[in-house]
C-alpha cells in the first residue's frame, strides 16, 4: 500500500461517523494490497476474496476501535493476515503447524558449495516464485510476503504481526533460503 | 554447514536488507569482488527479492468493493450483535453532565432504543440533517486518482455535469456533498468531461436503456438524528 497515513485520516474518520461510501473509498485502496496477501497466503481463487472481504467487513465492525496509532493499512494487513490464519486452521489438511516456532532450526541453510545463479528470465522467476511461495509453511509465507511482495520493513511487519523484529528476520531468512532452495530444483532455474 | 559460511550467509541476508554496519559493508564488498560463492548467493537472494515485487498481483473483481459493502449491510446475527456488544473496546470519555444526561435517558427511552438500533442499520449515505427538515446532505465518493475533473451528473440537476464538480482529496479520492430532498435518484460520474462511469460503491444500480448502469441513490428522510 502507497499511502501514507494522512491519506487515509480523512475517509477513516468519516467512515467511523458511518460514512458508508467514505469505507467503500477505503475498500478501494486498500483492496488490492489485502487481497494480495490473502492471495500468497490461500492461493488463487474464490477463497482468497472471500477472506479478503471478510477482512473488510471485521475492519468495518472494529472501526470504532480504530484509534489513530498505527497506520490504517497496518491494521487492516492485521486484520486479513488473522484472517487467512482462521482460513489455514479451518482447512485441517495441512500437516504444518501454523503455530510452529522453529527459527533455530538449521534444516534450511543452503550448503556450503550451493551457489546458485538464476538462469530463468525474470518475468518466468516470478511465476515460479509464486509458485515456490505456494510451499512455504504459513509463518514464513507471510513474512516474507509482507517483506519483499507488500515492501513492509520489518518494525511494520512486527506490528501486523505482533512477532520481534528479530523472529521476523530469522523468517525472512529462512523463506530466501527455502525458495531458492525450491527454485534451485526447477529445471534451467539455476546453473 | 560450517561457521563461516553460515556467517557468509548471515552477511548476504543481510546485505540485500540493507542492514550492514559499515565495517560489514567493506567485509561484504571485499567478498563480492574475490569471492565468487558469495558473489552469486548474493545476486540470487537479490533476484529473488527482484522477482518478489513482480509476482502477477491479483486484481480486484469488479464487484469487490459492492459485496463488502452488502456484507457490511447484511444484518448480523444476533449472537455476533451480542458478542461485538460485550467484546468490542471502546474509548470511554467521561464527564459529569453527559453522564447526568445519559442516566436521564436511560430512564426515560425504554422501549426507543430497539428501534433506534433499526434505524442506525438500515442508514446508508445520509451524512447529516434533521427531522422534519430538507434538504439531506449526501456524500458521494469514487477514485479515479489519474483523473484532472471529476463531475457527477444526475437526476438531480438534470444530467448536467457541468454543475456538480467534485473536490478532489490527496489520495486520488473525489468527493462532493450534496443537498437532496428524499427520493431516488439515478446517477453517473464524467472523468474529464467525456468518460461516464458508474458508481461501484452504489449499493443499487439501473439499466439505463442504452447499455450502461445509473447508480441508484436512495435518499431516506432523516430519522431524528440517527445515522
């Protein structure tokens, strides 16, 4: 999301005298950005918009809540992130934890002699990546989704979160490492 | 992984953060021009960060922003009405005359505050007025941030864009506030004079016969205040 936070004051303060066309200004902002990361977060399809409004619709009941110390998209990436972690839970076939923890495990460092060097074009490294991203256990598809698909530096990624600043780091690092990792296996990605 | 390349690839994660110190900033560019290990773990990280802000971005459906809005108007359960009552934080603000008034009001509303609590639900664009008075003071938004003028022409002044601009906000917003008596009107927007689009934040729309949409707007009577 562009904005900046005085942008958003204005709409966000009629919307909470219920303002209804000033919310559905702000569903127009910022609707890309949230169904973006439902989208990394759920996949393509129906159930990332579903989340996505749905995130809009608890933001929309919360409004009041809302009180001016977090930039209005931090809070609404909160919200949709909290969303996709209910959507992730209610699915029940994934074998991954979304609750795990494991920063300090070291099964994702890349060896010593893997040096690898992209080979694809980058318009084809994107979709593989997108691809890639689809693998990644939730906590570092999210982290590093808000990092380097959204551009949140980790203090904001920290507040929608509600991880250290630190963790968040170590989770960026281990979905780099992951993703080149899976991109290192795709035929002609790496030399 | 020995300690040294794992500290080779805490310094590459680091580089593309752009979170160096100065003394690991020469560290990591005397690495980048002997070493070439670290050269291309370095660019790949680098070009995965690339790739990340191009992955192809979902775009909006066209009714995205209508079904928030009629999620938003769907009344809630009753057991979500109770809930969001008892869970839902709120600013409280005290002082003794609201205080006095609010207990005074409370003695005396009964059997009002059921429909009051009606009321409030089934408001839509009524910004401000007052019963028994007309005209009503709607808003009406839309974006168009690339747009120099923005118009709205409509059953109110007579399909004259010319008489209605919007203000434009900092965000690519266009807003303007118009006094209408109670009614219907059928609407549409004019970005820079000749491009007449609809409204997707109206909650209704109608075919217009020659294979557009009017906007609907539905502008109720205030009720005492309540929007």
């Amino acid at each position: 999301m562009a904005m900046g936070p005085s942008d958003d004051v204005a709409l966000v303060r009629a919307a909470q005298c219920g303002d209804r066309d000033a919310f559905g200004a702000l569903v127009a902002l910022h609707g890309p950005a949230v169904l973006s990361v439902t989208t990394r977060m759920l996949g393509q399809g129906g159930e990332a918009e579903d989340v996505a409004q749905e995130a809009f619709v608890a933001a929309y009941r919360g409004l009041a809540t809302f009180q001016f110390e977090a930039k209005f998209s931090t809070w609404l990436y909160r919200i949709a992130v909290n969303k996709c972690t209910d959507a992730l839970r209610a699915r029940r076939t994934s074998t991954v934890s979304l609750d795990a923890h494991d920063d300090e495990t070291d099964g994702w460092e890349p060896a010593d002699d893997e040096t690898p060097h992209f080979e694809l074009e980058q318009a084809e490294l994107a979709g593989a990546l997108d691809r890639a991203l689809a693998a990644l256990p939730p906590i570092y598809r999210e982290a590093f989704v808000l990092k380097h698909v959204e551009g949140l530096g980790y203090d904001e990624m920290s507040a929608v979160l509600g991880v250290p600043r630190d963790t968040l780091k170590m989770r960026v690092y281990k979905a780099r490492t992951k993703l080149c990792h899976a991109l290192s296996h795709l035929q002609g990605a790496y030399r | 992984m020995t300690p040294h390349a794992k500290g080779d690839c805490d310094l590459a994660q680091r580089f593309v953060d752009q979170e160096l110190t100065p003394e690991d900033r020469v560290r990591c560019i005397g690495r980048l021009g002997h070493d070439d290990a670290f050269r291309r773990r370095v660019l790949a990280l680098e070009q995965l960060a690339l790739a990340a802000t191009t992955v192809p971005r979902p775009v909006l459906s066209r009714d995205f922003v209508a079904g928030v809005l009629r999620r938003i108007e769907s009344k809630p359960s009753v057991w979500r009405r109770v809930a969001d009552a008892v869970w839902q934080p709120r600013p409280l603000r005290w002082n003794l005359v609201g205080a006095t008034a609010a207990a005074v009001a409370l003695l005396v509303a009964g059997g009002v505050v059921s429909r009051m609590v009606d009321r409030r639900e089934t408001a839509t664009t009524v910004v401000a007025g007052a019963a028994g008075t007309t005209p009503v003071l709607v808003r009406l938004v839309v974006l168009r941030p690339d747009a120099r003028r923005v118009e709205v022409a409509g059953d109110f002044n007579g399909w004259n864009p010319a008489q209605t601009p919007l203000e434009q906000l900092a965000n690519g917003a266009w807003t303007v506030t118009l006094p209408l008596e109670p009614g219907r009107y059928n609407y549409m927007f004019v970005v820079d004079g000749t491009t007449w689009v609809d409204d997707p934040f109206a909650p209704e729309q109608a075919d217009d016969g020659f294979g557009s949409r009017n906007a609907v707007l539905d502008v109720r009577p205030p009720t005492g205040g309540v929007m």
